[in-house]
C-alpha cells in the first residue's frame, strides 16, 4: 500500500478562473505554474498584459464535489449535467471562449469517486503519472487525477450540559408545585383511615420531585372515617360498637360451604323428555 492511501485525501468541491491572488477566493488553491516550471498565466493575446489563473478549492462545507472535468470547444454544447466553472476577474479581465472548463458537481454522499487533483503542463510531450489528460486549453494541458475519496466526519457541536437539562427539565419557577402526599392540605382532626395511612407510607419513599410521574388521582384527597363509624368515640353509640365488634370475617371456604348450590334441580329438568302423544289420538283429534 502506497504513502498516499494512509493520507487523508480530500476531493477538489470548485474549480474557478481568478485574476490574480487578490481576487481568489477564500480556501481556493491558486495554479500559478505548470508542473514543468512555466508560470501558469493565461492570456487572451500577447498585446495584452493581465491574464488569469486557474484555482480550485477542497472545502467540503458546502457538500457537493466535482465528480469530472472536461475541456470543450465553442462549437461543442455543454454536455448533460456539467457547468462552466465561475470567473472572479477583474474589471477589464475576461477569459477566452474558444476552449472552456467545465465540471459536473454532485452531493458528497451520492458518489464514491470524484476528481481529488488538477495540474497543469506547457504545451509539451511531459507526461504526469496517476493523472488523466483532461485536454489542451490556451497553450496549457490540463490534467486531472481521479479516486477514492475519504468523507467528512460529523463534528459534533458542543453543547451546554446545563443548558439541556434545563430545557428537558419539567420544573417551572413561577408555577406553583403540585400537591404531594408528602405536603397534603390541612385536614379535620379527625382519625384517618387504614388506607390513607397506607398510601402515605408508601409514597413517603418516592423523591419529592415535580415530574408527573408519580402524580395520581388520589394525591391531595384527604381521606378519614365517618364520625358515623368511628369506635373510639366516646360511647355514644355502644350498639354499634357492638355490632362492629361481632362482625365475623369469612374466609373463602366458609363462603363456599354457605353458598355452595350445585344446580342439580335444574340439570334433572333439564334431561326431562317430553312426553309422546300416541298416533291414534293424534287421527282422532283431527
């Protein structure tokens, strides 16, 4: 395996003409000189002195790259899903017509390979290993080299941990807490039953918290016995201590053996069969 599949490589994501190094754009890669030595400016006439570079950029914030670059003449259309590339000249500076750049963009995720180089080459037999010939432009070759590409990792973004939890929070500063069982409202002196005291006891381990989770229907309802029923009252109704008093509790076999009914009448009416009328008093009855 070669030094450059360890390497990070980056596709080419624009390929653009620029005046001179104040109008190249930002995070693009000015071509000043070929790859043989010659300086890479190209011009429209000798009479005319300011030309133009060729530049290209590997910024991969605005997910697309070039997937291919072609060279076309002015009589040729541009084929089916290229574009020319962009022009950040000056003023009085325009590029040639006769043989034109263009490039095909594509989403990031949506191609395997795309171009990862371009050089260029004076008009000459100079051949670039690993590199494609594109074609001649303006007394230059352009070349292009082609492959696998390595794809951006998400970056996560920083967030404030406190910030999160404050918006998944439930709690609400100025809204008034919820009733709990822990902080019920004031109820009559009067006994409260088994049941209350049981709920009580039982939710007394949850934490106080304000989430909903805990929260059911019977939270905040006081719950006490009838002064109607009340035993430890002060023996004004010792009849019906009495009778509390000789209340048997029935267990389950009692409750059977009281109630038990085995429906043998009915399943004997049942088997019953009605009686036959002979034939003889059925043709006389007619």
């Amino acid at each position: 395996m070669s030094m450059m599949d360890h390497m990070i490589v980056r596709p080419v994501t624009a390929v653009a003409w620029t005046s001179n190094t104040s109008t190249c754009p930002k995070d693009f890669t000015l071509i000043n000189i070929t790859e043989d030595g010659a300086a890479a400016n190209f011009t429209r006439s000798f009479a005319m002195k300011s030309g133009y570079y060729l530049c290209y950029s590997k910024d991969l914030t605005g997910g697309m790259v070039v997937s291919d670059i072609q060279v076309i003449s002015d009589k040729d259309s541009i084929p089916h899903g290229y574009c020319y590339i962009a022009e950040h000249l000056e003023a009085k500076t325009s590029v040639s017509k006769k043989k034109r750049v263009c490039i095909r963009i594509a989403p990031v995720g949506s191609v395997d390979t795309a171009v990862l180089d371009i050089k260029l080459t004076a008009k000459s037999k100079m051949l670039l290993q690993h590199y494609t010939y594109v074609g001649d432009i303006h007394g230059y070759v352009l070349w292009c080299r082609k492959g696998h590409f390595n794809s951006p990792v998400p970056q996560a973004k920083p967030r404030s941990v406190n910030l999160d939890l404050h918006r998944l929070s439930l709690e609400q500063p100025s809204a008034p807490l919820p009733l709990r069982p822990s902080n019920p409202p004031p109820v009559p002196p009067t006994r409260l039953s088994h049941r209350r005291c049981s709920l009580h006891n039982k939710d007394a381990d949850k934490p106080a918290d304000s989430s909903f989770q805990g929260i059911t229907a019977l939270d905040g309802i006081p719950f006490s016995l009838h002064p109607k029923f009340d035993t430890q009252a002060d023996g004004t109704s010792p009849q019906l201590n009495s009778q509390l008093n000789n209340i048997r509790i029935k267990s389950l076999q009692d409750i059977e053996n009281e109630y038990n009914y085995t429906f043998t009448v009915e399943e004997s009416a049942a088997k019953r069969t009605r009686p036959s009328l002979p034939t003889s008093d059925l043709s006389s009855a007619q």
